[in-house]
C-alpha cells in the first residue's frame, strides 16, 4: 500500500475521511522542494517546485486501492499524483503520493503562501459547506 502526504485541506483527520472514507490520523511530515501556494479564489492550496522551499504536511500511511480512486477524483484535474521523499519528524525519509498542481493550471495561483491555521480559522467551515461531495 502507498502512502499519501497532505499539506492542505486533507490535512484535517475529518476531511481526509469525508473524501475517503478512511478513518485515520495524519502524522506530521516535510516534503523538500516544494512551494504551497493559495488558489486564487478558494481556501485550498496547490503546491508547485521551488527548489529551495519545503512544505510541512501530514502523511497517512497506507491507504488502501479504493481510496486512491476518491482522492483522486476529488483532487480533480487540476493536480496529478507524483511520488515524493517525505521526512518525517524522527528524521526518516519515506516515499509517499502527493498531488502537485498541473504545469498547465499555474495561473491558477497567487503569489501568498497557504496558512494551515488560517484555514482552521478563516475558511475551513466554509470548504467543507462548498465543495462537492462524492458517493462512495
């Protein structure tokens, strides 16, 4: 089974199991090279390449076959899967999915990096009001 690195909504435990059914918890992780950027108009982010950035995320291990097929669907197509190097708090690296924004969707993007606790704060109420819903 692969594992999956969050750094924006999915970040939160109950919204990971609305969109995948899966009841877990998340452990703290860091992904190298990467920049996390606001969506311009919406309370979630996209991440991007930046060579001399890092995202702090989550990572849920394990996620079963099914799971990827909803996770998939509700990043749409905007993102594609890749697999990345993770470092988790204990310092040990770990390969895991990550969904990276589309080379094609960068004007999507504003300049202003994401804020997790601004999210908690400002917007995460009104995501989970708005976005789609999928039947399992």
């Amino acid at each position: 089974m692969r594992h999956l690195f969050a750094y924006g909504t999915l970040m939160c435990d109950d919204v990971m199991q609305d969109v995948s059914g899966l009841q877990m918890t998340g452990v703290p992780a860091v992904l190298q090279g990467y920049r996390r950027l606001r969506v311009k108009g919406e309370h979630y982010p996209a991440i991007v390449p930046a060579e001399a950035s890092a995202v702090d995320g989550v990572v849920y291990q394990d996620i079963p076959n099914q799971a990827w097929i909803l996770l998939d669907r509700f990043e749409g197509d905007m993102y594609v899967r890749e697999t990345v190097r993770i470092a988790l708090a204990s310092g040990a690296a770990l390969l895991a999915e990550t969904y990276v924004m589309r080379a094609g969707f960068n004007d999507y993007l504003e300049e202003t990096e994401w804020d997790f606790s601004a999210f908690l704060r400002d917007g995460k109420e009104s995501f989970c009001k708005s976005y789609k819903r999928y039947d399992r």
